[in-house]
C-alpha cells in the first residue's frame, strides 16, 4: 500500500545561459489557452477582433505588476523597502495571486471604458471563462516549485516536498518535508472544475446573456475551493496565523 509520495520533480526544465522553469512555462501555456478562448468567444459575438489583443495587454501587463507588487508589499516589505531595485526582478521569484487579481480588476475597469464601452460584467463574463484552467497551470507551477504545500497528512497520496530547492539547485542534498497536502493538485482540480462549470454556462446555455452570472459563477468556484483548501494549507507568513 502506497503511504506517501517523494516529489523529487525539478523547478527547472533547463538550466544553461538561460533557465526555463516548469512556473514560467505553465504560466506561458496559460496566458496562451486564454487568449484562444475568449477569442473564440469575442469571435462568436461578432465583436471586433482588435479587442482581444488590446484586452491580453491590459491582462498581462496588470497580472505581472499586480502579482509582483503583491509580493513586494504583502510578503516580503521589509526587505524591498530597503531594496527598491530589486522590485522589478520577476526572475528571480516572488508573485502574489491576490496582488494579481487586483491588477486585473483595474485592467478590467480601464478596458471596459477605454475599449468596449461596455460594463465591466460584460467583460468579466466572457474573460473568467478560461480562468479556471489557467490558475490550475499556475499551481501546477507551484508543485514544480516544491510550494505553497499543505500541512501533515497519514493520508496515501501525502507527498515529501524539498524544502530546501535553492540549495538543492546548487547541489545539495534534497532535503524533504513530512508527507504533507499536495494542495496545490486540490486548488487545480478544484479550477478545472469551476472552469467546465462556466464552460458549459457559457457555450451550451449561453447564460452571458445574464449580466453577471458566469462571473459570480466563477468567484463562488474559485474562492469557494481557496477557502476550504485553506484549511489544510501550510501558513506561508506570520501574519497569516492572526487571520486562522
């Protein structure tokens, strides 16, 4: 009988002149499979096309200085504050998902009234689509990156992290956590589940045609899974125990 799993997956793919991460690949993959499905749905709408490329420069652009600053201001103050040159060094790790999602509710507002003209509900509607699909690649990432673990587990398919991946990059000897809640497969299966969810909300009872629903939709599957999951998920900062 299986009593646990030994994760010894690397971060990187290739390391050389440059490295390439599982986190950024996935990231990558991710940001590609949106832009497919929502131009598959501006497509069917008879909307121009113009606005799909304008609305991935909103996304993206948002996505990566919300993530980043969330990182910087949430998590890690104390030594940005004193480094401020290191902020913009995305390479070298350190994205926040709430500061994301922050980035792109304001990318959302500007796009709605720059672009379409439109509600934001109506953009939000149609962009959250494939969302469920991209945070579970961007957790799978995380699985790669041997973080963001669950807490101990007897259960079968616990898994043994490296909670040491910078040394070990380097050439050390992994060294492995108890077998702990991959809770980052739970969040993924959970996103890939709201996003079938919205799938068929969206292509099979053309439900967008209700302001609002797909997105609310959405928000109950993907916060809904955070806040259970949360309850078996390690602590990532002190000042989160104060909110447990």
């Amino acid at each position: 009988m299986l009593d646990f799993i030994t994760w010894t997956a690397s971060p990187e793919i290739y390391s050389g002149f440059v490295t390439v991460r599982w986190y950024g690949l996935m990231f990558a993959i991710g940001f590609w499979f949106g832009y497919e499905v929502v131009w598959r749905e501006f497509r069917h709408e008879g909307v121009p096309e113009s606005w799909v490329s304008k609305l991935f420069i909103y996304v993206i652009v948002a996505t990566v200085v919300g993530a980043r600053l969330g990182h910087v201001i949430f998590y890690d103050w104390a030594y940005y504050s004193h480094h401020l040159a290191d902020i913009p060094k995305i390479w070298e790790g350190g994205l926040a998902s709430h500061g994301g999602v922050l980035g792109i509710m304001l990318a959302i507002w500007l796009y709605s009234k720059l672009v379409t003209k439109r509600s934001m509900l109506w953009t939000f509607d149609r962009v959250v689509v494939p969302v469920g699909v991209v945070a579970a690649l961007i957790r799978m990432g995380n699985l790669f990156n041997h973080e963001i673990y669950g807490g101990p587990t007897d259960l079968p398919w616990g898994f043994r992290f490296i909670e040491n991946i910078p040394q070990y990059l380097a050439g050390a000897e992994a060294q492995f956590s108890v077998p702990s809640h991959p809770t980052q497969i739970y969040e993924a299966l959970a996103y890939l589940i709201t996003f079938a969810v919205v799938m068929w909300l969206y292509w099979k009872r053309n439900e967008q045609e209700r302001p609002g629903l797909i997105f609310g939709v959405f928000m109950l599957g993907i916060f809904g899974a955070r806040f259970l999951v949360e309850f078996v998920k390690n602590v990532q900062e002190p000042w989160e125990v104060e909110m447990r």
